[in-house]
C-alpha cells in the first residue's frame, strides 16, 4: 500500500519555517522509498503565496481563513482533523 507522508507547513509573519523544507526533503526521500507522494498543510489566512514556495509536494492542502490568523491550537487541530 502507498500512504501519502503529511507535512504540517509551520509560518510566521508571512514566511515560512525553515523546518518546513528540511521536512519536505525527508518527507519527499522517504515517500520515494515506499511510492507514495508527499502531502502538505497549510493553515492560516493570507498564506495562497507561500503555497508558490512548497515544490516539492505532492499535493497543497490550503486552508486560507479569517479564524486561522492569529494561531490557536484549537483552531489548527479543527482544521487538521477534517
């Protein structure tokens, strides 16, 4: 079976987390291994542009709203679990 990896894409002031691309890279090599793809989630409000900067993902999972601009881990496990 070939499971996508997920990637939870951190953010601050409108760029993202250096860790965020350590993580692709891991993400991506592992999914390279077991046939998977890599799969990203970007949660937050005005973040369309930083999608742009996550190449090496399968798959952009973006969720861009007014809730999400200030960050609460309420509003993020929400989010993650639908």
């Amino acid at each position: 079976m070939h499971a996508n990896i997920l990637v939870i894409a951190e953010h601050l002031k409108g760029r993202l987390s250096g860790i965020v691309f350590e993580m692709l890279g891991k993400a991506h090599a592992l999914a390279t291994e077991t046939g998977g793809g890599v799969d990203v989630l970007l949660m937050g409000h005005g973040v369309h542009a930083l999608a742009e900067e996550l190449g090496l993902a399968s798959r952009v999972l973006l969720c861009d709203h007014p809730a999400l601009a200030a960050y609460t881990p309420q509003a993020c496990l929400h989010v993650a679990e639908q």
